[in-house]
C-alpha cells in the first residue's frame, strides 16, 4: 500500500512540474482548498491548521499517508479526490 501511495505522490510531484513549466494558471479547487489551510505557508498541513476544517481533521491520519505528522499538497489532493482529475 505504501509503494503504491508514493507512486501516486511521485506522480502528483511530477504531474505539478509540468503545470509550472506550461505556466497553467487554473489550480485544482483541492489546491486553492490546501492553499487557504496552510496558514504559516510551509507548504504542509500541520494538524492545528487541519483543525479548521473538521472533516479533515477528522481524517487527519488517513490523509497523512506517509504518516509523518504532516500533510503535504499532493496528499491532501489524494485525500479531496481531485488526484483523478488532475491525471493522478
């Protein structure tokens, strides 16, 4: 299960450079959603700024798939299930 969550992160990472190289303007709503929680703006979702949305903090350890305390941007994509519209 692990191997196959870093694959769809890698995926996401890779997907991610090549919006920035074509300079697509237009952000999935899952990162315009992250974008507004990460408040200190270090690009991971500690569980204090996942606090503010319940849902989420509800399922804090689940969108954590690497289980490092943290969620990253293409977690929290996975999570919302817009990874499948973004090519994920």
């Amino acid at each position: 299960m692990k191997k196959i969550v870093i694959c769809m992160l890698a995926g996401l990472m890779t997907g991610a450079a090549v919006a920035e190289e074509t300079k697509e303007p237009e952000m999935l709503a899952a990162e315009a959603e992250f974008v507004s929680l990460d408040a200190n703006k270090n690009g991971a979702l500690s569980k204090q700024e996942a606090d503010l949305d319940a849902k989420l903090a509800a399922a804090f350890a689940e969108a954590d798939a690497d289980q490092d305390g943290e969620i990253s941007k293409a977690e929290y994509i996975l999570y919302s299930g817009d990874a499948t519209a973004a090519g994920g």
